[in-house]
C-alpha cells in the first residue's frame, strides 16, 4: 500500500522548534488572514461553550505555488511532509483534539439550510478548495490558552523542502545547519524547483 502524506507549510524557525523539540504547535486562529475562517472558529468555541480553540493546518495536495506564496513566503519557507498515519497516531495521544477534513461550500448554494455546530471549524468557502485542507482543533475546556505543543517521533517527518527563493548557496548551509540537529542527520532536505526547474526549462528547449 503506498504511503499517504500530509504537508505543513510554515518557516525555518518553526521547523528547528519541531525538530530540536520534538513538537508540533497548535496556536490560536484568531490573527489568520481569512476572517471568515477565524470567525467561524470562534463561533464555535462559543456555541460549544469552551476556553479555548486552537488549530493547526496541512494540506493533502503536492506544493502548488499558492501554498508557498501564501502559507510560506520568502527565503525562509519550508514544506515539512509528514508520513499521514505516524503523525495522526502520534497526536491522537492528545485529550481534546479533533481532526478532519475541511468541507469546501459555495455561497450561492448554501440556501436556507444552517450549519451544524460541529462542523463549523471544518467549514471553508469553496475559493479555497484547492487547498485541500486538513485541520487539526484543540478544544480547551479548563482554561484560555493560546498555544499547545504536543509531541511527535521524529520519525513521522518524511521529508523537508525549503523555499524555492532559498538562493542555493544558503540550501546547502541551511541542510547541514538542520541535519546537525540531533537525530535528523539522515532527514531528507531538499531545495524546491518549483519556479526553476532545469529539466522543464530543457523540454521547453526540445521544441521542434
């Protein structure tokens, strides 16, 4: 059976935390970009009477130049590739997580029909589909909080892209600076094309 992953598109300093720590992070939605989606989240941890809600994103989909645009900008980006079923066991250790897919809706078919509270915080307008979004929530019912970290095996990191605005020189410091890491000297690192691909560039060039 092949393997399935799950991609987390976030900056180097987050990707030295995990590695170094062992951790993956769950923050307060409450400063993304899409209101819509915050809003909805909040809406939520009302209706369901709790503290706190917090929540972390992957996608099910392969690099696409708006996730690296928009959840990882710049030379400092990376893709962490999480083997799916290692990371899912590993934070379903945590009391209080919920995790699923996000449901993509378009406005003008919504109709009168109202949403059932459980489903608020995996609920998306359909403009964002092509993320093909998997959300994982934290609901906390003792106290506020604005962050959870929750361990992962190190072994449930597949594989490591960063930027493809990383000028190469600085990959091949950047990969040994993250390989010294403890435990990671055999992690797979690699520098995204996605913009510059020599092997598209000469089909290109094969034109007759």
């Amino acid at each position: 059976m092949s393997r399935e992953y799950l991609r987390r598109y976030t900056n180097i300093p987050a990707l030295i935390y995990l590695l170094s720590e062992r951790k993956i992070t769950l923050l307060d939605p409450q400063s993304w970009d899409d209101t819509n989606d915050s809003h909805y989240l909040e809406l939520y941890r009302e209706k369901m009477n709790l503290a706190s809600v917090l929540a972390l994103c992957f996608t099910r989909t392969t690099q696409t130049y708006h996730h690296w645009r928009i959840f990882a900008n710049g030379s400092s980006g990376v893709c962490i590739r999480f083997e799916r079923t290692k990371l899912l066991n590993a934070l379903m250790k945590q009391p209080g997580l919920r995790l699923h897919r996000v449901t993509y809706r378009r406005l003008d078919k919504i109709g009168a029909k109202k949403p059932v509270i459980a489903q608020l915080p995996f609920l998306k307008r359909s403009a964002f589909k092509y993320e093909r979004e998997f959300r994982v929530i934290y609901e906390g019912r003792e106290k506020k909080s604005t962050k959870l970290d929750i361990d992962i095996p190190l072994s449930c990191v597949d594989k490591i892209t960063l930027s493809p605005w990383l000028p190469y020189a600085l990959f091949t410091r950047v990969k040994r600076t993250l390989r010294a890491i403890d435990g990671c000297g055999g992690l797979a690192i690699v520098r995204s094309t996605l913009i510059g691909n020599e092997e598209w560039k000469k089909f290109g060039e094969s034109a007759t």
